[in-house]
C-alpha cells in the first residue's frame, strides 16, 4: 500500500493570478518554491512590478496584518498590490538597490552592528577603562546632570535629589561627532559695500521684500546702511544671533542670526538632498576640515587612549576589514568568546562577500549602489532561516566578471538551505545559474508588461525573445581603434588606496577604466579628473521625485512648452503646471484622491472632477497644435518628438530635449509618467539625458549600464560612439565586457582590492589587453582573462 503524500507538501508553488500593477497586462505565473528564479527582460518591462511591487508588497502587507492594530499604527501603511490572487507566499526578505542612508554620522559599522560589537569588546577590555559601551560611540555626547528626582510610591511622593551625575558618552565636543569642522566664509554671504535692502544678502532664500525685510529691521538692524559700515554689535546680531523672539507688526516672530540659520538648515542636510541652487552656495561659502582635535575619529581623546594590544578602537575601524578580521582572530580572551565569535563571522562576511576592502568607518552614503546591497546581504549570510523567499535586485551591480561568481555561488548557498530565490537580472553569467527564467516583454513600458517566455535556460538560448537572442550576445574588438586627440595628466593621485598613481587618460576617443570592485577605479576619476574645468560627471546617486514630478519636469522640458502654451492663448504659463494655477481644485493637481483609515492601507482612486487629467476643465480648453496640456503630457517621447518638430507646435527647447530622451532609448515613456513609476534603469537614462545636456568636453559615466538589458547596452554603445564623434572625450568607469570590447583605450586598476590594489596595471588598446589574457601568466590581470573569455 503506498502512503498519501501529506497535502502540506503539495504547497510548492508560488502562484500569480491576474497582476497588474504598473505596465503588467493581466499577468499570471507560477513559480517554484526552494528554487532559484531569475527575471529577465528589457528596462521598463515589468520585472520589478511583477517581483517588488506585487509578490514582495503582498506578502509584507500580509506579515503586517498579523500584529495589533496598536503596532499597526506605528508602521508603514502598504497598499495591496493590483492582482486578483496569489497563493502560497512565504516571507520575503527584500535586498534592494536603494542606497543606504546618506546621513553623515552614518558608517559602514554602524550600519552593521559592527561598531556596537566593538564597544562592548572596549567596555570589558580597554585599558585604561573609560565607561560602558556607550562611552566609545561618536553619536552618543557625554552629558552631566544634577537636580531632583521624584517618583509616585504608595499614593505619596518621595523625593530624592540627585548630585552632578555623568552619563558618559564618546562624542568629540569640537566636532560632534562628525570627523570634520565646517567654517563658513562671511565674504560669501553678503556684499558689504550694499546695504539690506538694496540686497546685500547673497544667501539663497534671503530677500527683504517679505517677512525678511521686516524681521531684520525689528532686531533694529539698519536696512539703508552699507554693511561695511555696521557697528561690531549690529554684526554681531546680523551674523550670530540667537534665537531672539521678537514682535513685528503685532505678530510674534522668532530671528535667527544668519550663520545659526545655515547651520541649521543647510549643513544639517545631505548635500545630495539639497536643491541644484542651495548646493552651490554651501560649496562655495562653506569649507570643511578634518577636526583638529579628534583628528577625524569623531571620538574623545579618553576614547582614543583606551586600548587593547596597542590598539585603539578607532585604529581598527580605519583598518581594512580584511585585516581587521585577522586582528580579531588572534585575540584570545575567553571571558569575551561569545562576541569575539559573532564578530569574527560577521567581518569574515563582508571578506566572503566582496567587501573585504572597506573599513568600518567609511560614511555609509559614499557606499556604490552594488557595495550598499551587498552590505544588506551580510545579515542573511549566517541565517538559519529557511522556506523564506529572498528577493534580490541586481545583486551584480558594481560587480567585476571575476566578483560575480562568488555572488552567484551565495545566491545558490540561500537556495539550497530550503529558500526561494527571486532575482531580477540582467547578466548572463547569472542568469545561467537559474533553476527557473521568466522573461517579461517583449518591450518596454506599454509595449511591455506580459510574460514572453518561461522555462529553463536552456530553453531560453534557443527562444525568440530578446533575451534570448541576446543571451549569445559577444561585442566583437573593433577592427581599428580611434587616434587620441591628446592628454588628461593625473600626476600622485594618492586619493583612498590609490598608490601615488601616475596616468595619462587620451582625450578625444572612449576611455574605459575598469577593475574589480574596490581597486580605485571611481577613487582615481572621482578624486583626481572630476572637478576639472568642462568635465561634466554623471555619478550614480538616484535621481529624487515624488509623484508629481515626471519626465517634462525633470529635464526643464516643461517649462519651454507652458511659455508656447500661455504665447498661443494669450494666458498666464503658470495655468499650465498641474502643481501651480491650472490644477484641478478637487484632487490638487495629483489627479486621484487619497483616502486614509488609520491602520489599514490607504485608498487612491482616480479624481472624478479631473478624471485623472490634473487640470482644470478651463485650463484644457486652450490648445497648441490641436492638441491641450494634458493631451501632450500623455504622449509618448517619439510622438512627442515628432509633434514639436514642426507646424504651430514647433518648440526647438523641448525638442532638443525629446531627441536625446529618445537617443537613450526613452522613447516609449510618456512626458507625464510619475518618477515614482520609473524603473531603475529607467531612471539613470533619464539622468544620463538630463546632464549630456550641461556644456563640456568631458563626460565621465559611473557604471552607465546599471540596470540595462543585453538589447539596451548595443544601444546605449551606439551614444557613446555619437558622443565621441561629434568631438567629445569620454570616459566610462565599467565592469560590462561590451564595453571594455568597444572602447578606443582601457586603463585596469588593481591588482586586486583595497590595499591590494591602487596601481594601473594595464593601460593600452583593448585588443593587447585580450593578448595579454588570453596568454595567462603574470602579466595577465584578472580583466585580461575575463575579457579575453568573453570576446571568444
């Protein structure tokens, strides 16, 4: 008699029914659990809706719904995802690209608990003793306390008065923790030769024609006096006023001195998250130094006394963790096993992962986008989890040929400890690991959105779909190399582990810098080549918008098109933005209403005044071209392109614009697509758009293949080449083989990562460096030898 398989194995599958969320066209799929699934397709096809926004979101909204409508509260409210059903979810563990926190007191090691770790260890064996482990963290200030204490006891209160008590804590005074002391340069704040209210200020957001003027003269501030000729106590007040409550025309204000203001709403602030306009300015008046009296470490100097083995705490977070690692290992002490143990496997981590060249007091916001999402990953390594669902977003990213295999085998360690494995990805050299492929398609944005292709990768070689015919895909060496039209001279860059690095880059052709992760390639462009005059960076930080921002507003294209509005019509530009005079009164110009409940997700449905056109009916009355706003906000980059070419609609601005959207390879997105919606790769073609527009002779592209698919690299090589030609020097930091293959010059850092690397170890024409590879030996780098695989 053979035994009933129990129905609780029978759930091995995770099914889709009816996704629609973004661009996915009804979709349904099932996908196999305690199996690596890999999700392919161009950039915009549907990928991250199908993986993040549908099965991820359900099953975190699903989790959350499992606590108190108490805990509820405090928690992030999720919308359910547009599908119909889904069954057999697990939890998912989501490791996203999303950059980690750019606060500037944030490091690697307290990212990681790496840093708290070591406190304790410096509490039980520093010597001499500071204090617990909070006496060793440079975000916690030592504060002294004395007064009366009082607690109900008994239905009577007892009293007990409280004498100068010390709450220690490690944070360097001068600088606060931060490493560095900022100095403001007050010749940069205003003209003296002016006086206030012929505009003296020159700090963004000061104008006296409002509440400003009226403030500064209510603090009794001459306004008609040149600022050359102020007393020192009018400066003074003007400068460095505290926070002075005042009375201006009966209504209560509070002055600020100027200095105080920036401190305090300028330096506080990322500068990545400031306007285009503010950032200027706190780079020009504002200088930062490494503390004089910390030295950089951001701690007390009793902090820095305290040591074990020689060693202060803030020796071994300026140590690579590599090293750092091996320090540990030797230290015998059994009273503290336990930690030592947890700390040794958590920086053997980061070594096993890639990551052995950071230190731990690397400021979290400088990590790249792959380092970031590595860094996320280290947590789930020692996990004895297993029937969850990890869900990973190009974890590649940033990744050398020769690092990728090392996360390929991490990804398969996860899958064969009982979990499932979803990744969206673009490398063949991952994708050929999947147990399972969906491929989504067959374009992108509207064009995309359905499942072309499911099954093994085997099957997928020999499929019609784009993936498919690209999967072979090998960009071939060119048979003739452009001339160099001179030399950019880097002399003793000297920058991070760059070894007094001497290297003349050739202007005029396309230079790729590559290396494995870690061996100096951004350190070496970013430290020594950009800041130069005409040099124009495209870095990748992630571009910033809400929902109201979209594609015409982003690239300025907007603005050209209201001026062609409001001229046709005789009206006001300002009718014609959906977040000024022309949006719809009902749904603010956001075209859906947002409906709160408290602890259950909040409701968005469409506005039924504007029925999602974001304007008012006056406003769509006024046409350009047949056409009304809402109209040409709905059109795609290529029709848009077409229609602002010619006739009435002819704006050259904004086809200018189009043509370069359109070039890298935008053309399917409409203008007035939310931000929020874009995909990643999306995102940095948007910004790769917006900045080729900024005038200069060189561009430097930071990894400008993230997040694109085999198809979208021919196009995107295609740019580059239209760059160079029309005179353009071109430089391109860059671990995808095709573009190494493509390029006119390579220059290799390394040989390896961290203090391991530093030095060029090849500079030449792509076909020596394939030589060199294909030959082996000790002449060969690690990027000859992948290179030279690929291209056979």
């Amino acid at each position: 008699m053979t035994r009933e398989t129990p129905v609780a194995d029978s759930h091995d599958l995770i099914r889709v029914e009816g996704a629609r969320e973004n661009n996915l066209k009804d979709v349904s799929v099932d996908l196999p659990k305690r199996r690596l699934t890999v999700f392919t397709g161009v950039s915009g096809s549907g990928k991250s809706s199908l993986v993040f926004g549908t099965i991820a979101a359900e099953s975190q909204r699903m989790i959350n719904e499992t606590y108190s409508a108490f805990v509820q509260g405090f928690m992030p409210s999720l919308p359910r995802p547009e599908v119909d059903h889904l069954e057999g979810l697990t939890t998912a563990i989501i490791v996203d690209q999303e950059r980690m926190g750019a606060n500037p007191r944030s490091t690697v090691g307290t990212a990681t608990d790496a840093n708290a770790m070591l406190r304790i260890l410096y509490s039980r064996l520093g010597k001499p003793y500071v204090g617990p482990p909070t006496a060793y963290s440079f975000n916690v200030p030592t504060m002294k306390a004395s007064g009366v204490a009082q607690r109900d006891k008994g239905g009577r209160t007892e009293k007990t008065v409280v004498k100068d008590v010390v709450y220690l804590g490690g944070m360097c005074p001068r600088c606060e923790g931060m490493g560095n002391v900022s100095d403001i340069d007050r010749t940069a704040l205003y003209d003296e030769t002016k006086s206030l209210s012929e505009g003296a200020l020159t700090v963004p957001g000061y104008s006296m024609d409002g509440w400003y003027g009226r403030l500064f003269a209510g603090m009794g501030l001459p306004m008609d006096k040149p600022i050359a000729k102020f007393t020192a106590k009018q400066l003074d007040t003007m400068l460095y006023s505290p926070p002075t409550k005042i009375k201006v025309e009966g209504v209560n204000l509070t002055f600020n001195g100027i200095i105080p203001q920036i401190q305090k709403s300028m330096l506080s602030k990322d500068p990545e998250a400031m306007q285009p306009h503010i950032r200027r300015f706190v780079e020009r008046a504002v200088t930062f130094q490494r503390c004089p009296e910390c030295d950089g470490t951001r701690l007390t100097a009793d902090v820095l006394k305290s040591r074990i083995n020689g060693k202060s705490i803030a020796d071994l977070c300026t140590m690579q963790i590599s090293d750092l690692a091996t320090w540990v290992r030797d230290l015998k002490e059994p009273s503290v096993a336990p930690l030592l143990k947890g700390l040794q496997h958590l920086l053997d981590s980061f070594t096993e992962i890639g990551l052995g060249y950071l230190s731990l007091d690397r400021p979290a916001g400088t990590l790249s986008g792959g380092e970031a999402q590595r860094t996320k990953m280290i947590r789930h390594l020692g996990s004895s989890l297993t029937d969850v669902t990890y869900v990973f977003d190009e974890p590649t990213i940033g990744l050398h040929p020769h690092d990728i295999a090392r996360m390929n085998d991490l990804l398969i360690r996860l899958r064969d400890k009982g979990n499932t494995v979803l990744v969206v990805e673009h490398k063949p050299e991952t994708i050929a690991i999947a147990d399972h492929v969906v491929d989504l398609g067959p374009g992108a944005g509207s064009g995309g959105g359905q499942i072309v292709f499911e099954g093994s990768v085997e099957e997928l070689r020999s499929a019609t779909t784009l993936t498919g015919q690209h999967l072979h895909y090998r960009a071939s060496l060119k048979d003739e190399v452009r001339p160099a039209k001179g030399t950019l001279e880097v002399r003793g860059a000297s920058t991070h582990n760059l070894r007094d690095v001497d290297v003349d880059i050739p202007l005029g052709v396309l230079v790729a810098v590559t290396g494995v992760a870690g061996s100096g390639k951004s350190s070496l462009i970013h430290g020594s080549v950009a800041g130069r005059d005409g040099v124009v960076v495209i870095d990748q930080a992630a571009i910033k918008g809400s929902r109201r921002s979209n594609p015409a507003t982003y690239t300025g294209m907007l603005e050209p098109i209201r001026k062609a509005f409001a001229k046709a019509n005789g009206v006001k530009p300002a009718l014609f933005s959906s977040n000024s005079e022309g949006a719809c009164q009902t749904c603010n110009g956001a075209g859906v209403i947002f409906t709160e409940l408290g602890v259950m997700a909040t409701v968005e449905s469409p506005c039924e005044v504007c029925e999602g056109r974001r304007f008012q009916a006056a406003v769509l009355e006024y046409e350009l071209g047949g056409k009304n706003i809402a109209d040409v906000l709905a059109l795609s980059m290529e029709e848009a392109e077409q229609f602002f070419s010619e006739g009435e609609a002819k704006i050259p601005a904004a086809h200018t614009i189009l043509d370069r959207l359109v070039d890298v390879g935008l053309g399917y997105l409409t203008l007035g697509q939310p931000l929020t919606t874009l995909s990643g790769g999306e995102r940095q073609r948007l910004k790769l758009a917006t900045q080729m527009a900024e005038k200069g002779d060189v561009y430097v592209l930071d990894e400008p293949t993230t997040g694109l698919h085999l198809a979208d690299v021919e196009n995107l090589l295609g740019l580059l080449d239209r760059l160079v030609d029309s005179g353009k020097s071109v430089i391109v930091i860059e671990h995808h083989q095709a573009v190494m293959a493509h390029a006119d010059w390579i220059i290799d850092l390394g040989p390896g990562a961290g203090h391991d690397g530093g030095k060029v170890v090849f500079e030449g024409k792509p076909a020596d460096l394939v030589a060199q590879g294909s030959k082996g030996g000790k002449s060969a780098t690690l990027t000859g030898t992948h290179l030279a695989a690929y291209v056979d």
